[in-house]
C-alpha cells in the first residue's frame, strides 16, 4: 500500500476566525494603519504577523493605545471591565468577538443573575475564560477538571454549568459529570457551548486516527483548540504533533508512518496546510485522500462599524 495522507475535513479557519480578520483588513483598508487590535485577534502567529505587515499593531492592554484611536477587541471576547476602559480613554471599539463567545458571556449573567453559582469549565489562564469570567466575577469559579469539580463549594447556591468554546468534549464531559455527582442537576443552556467548529474538527480528527498512525495538527502553540485536536489524536491512539507550518515538519518523524493525517486548528490559515501537503508530497507522501465528516456553512455578519466599508 502507498504512503499516504488523510486531509481532515472539516479543518482550518472558522466562522468567527474568518468574522474576525475580515474586520481587522476591513478596517485597515478602511482608515489605513495603524489600526489597534488588544490581544492577538485569533491564535496564530501567521495570521498576527500578516496583519502587522499591513499596519495592525497587537498591544496586551487597551492602555497602551492612543486616546482617540480604534480598538479591535479579538475573537476570544473581553471582560465588560476592559469595554468600560476603553471607553473611559476615548478608545474607538470595534469588537471581533466571536458570536459563539458572545453567547456564553449571556449565559453567564443570566446564570450569575438569578442567584447561581455559575462553573465555567476551562482553562483559568486562556483569554476567553477570563473574559467570560469577567462578566460576573463575584459568582464565578472556573472549574479546570474533575477533581477541582469535585471540591467546588457552592454554599447552598443552585450550580449552572458553562465552558470555553474549544475544549475536547470528552474532557468536558468528566468535569460535568463531576459536578452532577456532587451538585445533583445542574442549570445548563440548552445548546453545548462547545462550538460547532471545535466538535466537527475534533470528530474528524477521531476518524483519521482510525487508520493514521501519526496526525499532524497545524496550530500555534497559543492555539487552544489545536492543541486539544493533538490530545484528541492521542487519546484515540495515534501519535501526534502540533506544528506551527511545514517548516516545523520533521523529516525523520514522518518516516516511519504509511498513513498520516493532517488537519489545522480554527485559527490556521488554509495556505499552511496546502504547503505542508506539498512538503508531505516530497517526501513520498503523494497520495491525498480527504475525509470529511461534516460540511460548515456558518456565516456572522459583521459589526456595523464595517459592514458598508
Ligand atoms: S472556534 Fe468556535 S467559538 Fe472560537 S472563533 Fe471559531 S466558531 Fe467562534
């Protein structure tokens, strides 16, 4: 049997990454540079660097932008703290959140709002969770597995359960599980707030490892759910890397697979994959066969502020 890959479908960019750097390109075209973006406006270095060639300058903290000038909030969503700042400086906003984020930001305050305690499943560190935090800090506790599920105190207050959009979904599932066994039933929105982008290429990624006994996931290692697509791979059996293009590709650790897979993160650009396929095909990999699971044709509109540019 020839070597050969398993392409990951679907894989690359998302409704919101896609949502998200149109505003940021928009708004160059628009206004010319500079144009403010707080936080890296998705997680890959690649998208970050090309919108910096065309004038977009990355700060960590809306205080470091001129009065007076236009402030993308990035895809992951802000906590209404950092809104309240940058209004309070005169900052023109432009917020990328991504929908999806938006949703679970409601939920947390219609949960917070009628006296629950709300447990956001995450990781405590990762941007959108501190934002989603941030809307009611007070009756929020980010719960990061099943053993913290397990010691949450909720001092008598009914337990609503919310989560990061791009967690594994197994992982997920433990913690609420966790928290049943602890709290009972639990408050919880009707949808998953694992968003449709990380289940599909999460699922595809369980379907290459059926036959791949190596899947190379492209991503940045900022990018949380490409590095859940590679615990994912692993957890189904088969070994698997996180690298940030074909540059990172190692010769010797391909070698030995007659089958790899290969799929990107939300936040990869799909140019990244085609090299890495061509890089791939140079080293006897020319078979390309793609296996998709699912079909995406999710669409946000655009903010106001760019919809007519
Ligand atoms: S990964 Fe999901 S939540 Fe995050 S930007 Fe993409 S669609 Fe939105």
């Amino acid at each position: 049997m020839s070597r050969r890959v398993l392409l990951a479908a679907p894989r690359s960019f998302c409704a919101g990454v896609d949502r998200a750097i149109e505003i940021v390109e928009r708004l160059l075209s628009e206004h010319g540079p500079p144009i403010y973006v707080r936080h890296q406006i998705v997680h890959n270095d690649h998208v970050v660097r090309r919108l910096e060639r065309l004038g977009a300058v990355f700060v960590d903290d809306e205080d470091e932008i001129p009065a007076g000038e236009i402030c993308v909030l990035s895809a992951h969503g802000v906590a209404p703290a950092v809104r309240e700042n940058c209004e309070k400086r005169g900052l023109r906003v432009v917020d990328a959140v991504c929908p999806l984020v938006s949703k679970v930001h409601a939920e947390a305050r219609r949960y917070a709002d009628t006296g629950h305690l709300v447990a956001l499943v995450g990781h405590a560190d990762h941007v959108e969770v501190i934002g989603t935090r941030g809307e009611r800090p007070d009756s929020t506790v980010v719960v990061e597995s099943p053993e913290a599920a397990a010691r949450l105190e909720s001092d008598g207050r009914p337990v609503a359960v919310i989560s990061q959009t791009t967690l594994s979904l197994d992982d997920v599932r433990a913690t609420v599980d966790a928290l049943e066994q602890r709290f009972g039933t639990l408050t919880r929105p009707g949808a998953d707030d694992i968003c449709y982008a990380t289940q599909n290429r999460q699922d595809a990624v369980k379907r290459l490892a059926e036959e791949a006994t190596l899947i190379l996931v492209i991503g940045s290692q900022t990018s949380s759910n490409a590095q859940r697509l590679v615990e994912v791979a692993r957890i189904a059996g088969a070994e698997a890397e996180l690298i940030d293009g074909e540059s990172e590709l190692d010769d010797d650790a391909v070698s030995g697979h007659e089958v790899i897979g290969l799929t990107a993160g939300a936040s990869t650009p799909g140019e990244l994959v085609d090299a890495t396929i061509e890089r791939l095909a140079a080293l006897g990999y020319g078979e390309v066969v793609e296996i998709t699971v699912a079909r995406e044709d999710v669409h946000f509109r655009l903010p106001r502020e760019v919809a007519s540019a």
